[in-house]
C-alpha cells in the first residue's frame, strides 16, 4: 500500500474550514469511485496565526495514485476551489510505503 501525504496552509481556522468542505465533497467525490483508492485523512493543526493542513491519502500501488493524478504523480493536485482557501502549499508529494498497519477491531 502507498500513502501520499500532502501539506499547505490555511490563513485561520475559517478558510481550514472551507478546505475542508472542498476536500470532503471535490477530492472525495472523485477518490471514492477510483480504482486502488483505499481510503484518506485530513488533518489540521493551528501553528503560528495559521492552519497547517495535511492530507493522508492511501493506495493500493504507484499505478492506483497515478489513475488519480495523471503521469506527474509527485507534484500537487489543487483545484481552483481548494486554491482559494490556501495561503500557500508545498506543490511536492511525498510517496511512502505502508510496511505496518494495525486496523480498528
């Protein structure tokens, strides 16, 4: 399994919230019907008059990302929407392998 793990920053909890409502209807909506997807987090903490954000994504393969993000699979993937709540982003992904889960019971 791959995780892809993105970061940005909101300007305060308010536009965190509006990432949030894109996140959970644009980027989900599209993910949930993808093949290899296998599920995603969003996290958000409050650093230094900002939101730092993180999204946690989960694949069954590099080929499963790529169905989502086209050829460049280690660069960002923002649409217009989400952009206009960030106060900025890093536009590289990082790509880990899953070497240890523990599932909820």
């Amino acid at each position: 399994m791959i995780a892809r793990i993105w970061q940005a920053r909101t300007r305060g909890p308010e536009d965190a919230e509006r990432y949030r409502e894109v996140f959970t209807t644009e980027v989900l909506g599209h993910l949930r019907g993808l093949e290899g997807f296998r599920g995603a987090y969003l996290l958000a903490r409050e650093h230094d008059e900002a939101m730092e954000i993180r999204t946690l994504t989960l694949f069954d393969s590099l080929d499963a990302v790529r169905r989502f993000t086209g050829p460049d699979h280690e660069r960002e993937r923002v649409t217009p929407a989400a952009r206009a709540t960030l106060l900025d982003s890093d536009p590289a992904i990082r790509h880990y392998d899953v070497t240890a889960t523990l599932p909820p019971t």
